[in-house]
C-alpha cells in the first residue's frame, strides 16, 4: 500500500468517523424531544389527577391517566431504538443493569447476565448506504446485504435494522 492510498484511506476513515459523530448528536438531539414530550405527558397527567382530587372523584382520573400512560410507554419505546441506534454506531450493546459491553461480547461484566441473541427488527424507514459494516467496522460494499467479514445484517433498502433481544438471566 502506497503513501496516497494511505492517505486516501485515513481521509475516508475520518470523514466516516465525522459522520458518526454528527449521527450520534442527532440522535441525542430526538431523544432530548422525545423526553420532553415524556415531561409534558406526565405535567398532564399530574393536572388530570389533580383535577379529580379537587372534585373528590379520583376514578375521573383513570381515563386519562391509562390514555397518557400508554403515550408515555410509546415515547420510552422510541427513546429506547433510539439508544439502541447509538449503541450500533458506537459498535456496543447495553445489558439490562445498565452497563455497556463490546457489541460481541456474550456475558455482562457488570453482573454476568447473558446477552441475548442479534435478532432483526422492522424498522419505519430504511438506514442510508453503508460504508463500514456498524459491527466489526470492515469496509463493506455498497450492495451488499451482510457484512462479508462478521456476518452482520446490515440495514439496506430492505428497511431492517439489526438488534439485540432482551438479556436472559441464567
């Protein structure tokens, strides 16, 4: 390898990195909504509750407060693919406990729970064209639908995303 496809290939490597970079801080950017909107939806359930305490029937409550909860539950599931998508890119995974972990590693080193298999998941809209596989970081090419050095399902126009199952505890 010559001088000029090393450098040609740290200019790429960079401008990859870069990219994450401004990916990640997107992301971080929608989960910051995401938990504000989870702040207005619990003010507004705190209001419904009140409102049926002044009146002294909590069961008005109930309605609304099953209503927020289930639109709370939603954004704590988008807020979930969302970090999930962060730890992709940062080529990790996140146990149950909260540690974080190598995406390949099997075993939690925080408390020793298994890691659950890589499973595929729909996602709303396909991911963009790929230049490196997000799991072993190998050059990948623009067609191809799995990572030809780990075997990783990559997010095509297929619009599928890999992720992990839940840990399991042994």
């Amino acid at each position: 390898m010559n001088l000029f496809d090393k450098l040609r290939r740290s200019a790429a490597d960079a401008g990859r990195k870069a990219q994450t970079a401004v990916e990640i801080n997107r992301l971080r950017t929608q989960i910051g909504d995401l938990r504000e909107q989870m702040d207005d939806k619990l003010h507004e359930m705190g209001e419904a509750v009140y409102e049926a305490y002044r009146v002294r029937d909590l069961a008005l409550a109930e309605r609304p407060i099953d209503e927020i909860s289930r639109d709370i539950q939603a954004l704590e599931q988008e807020v979930e693919k969302l970090e999930y998508r962060i730890h992709q890119y940062k080529n990790e995974r996140q146990c149950s406990c909260g540690a974080v972990a190598p995406l390949g590693a099997k075993f939690c080193p925080e408390c020793g729970n298994r890691f659950g298999e890589l499973a595929v998941v729909v996602e709303e809209e396909p991911e963009e064209t790929l230049d490196t596989c997000p799991s072993c970081k190998e050059e990948i090419e623009e067609e191809t639908k799995f990572c030809m050095n780990c075997g990783f399902r990559l997010a095509r126009d297929t619009g599928v995303a890999a992720v992990y199952s839940e840990p399991s505890n042994l």
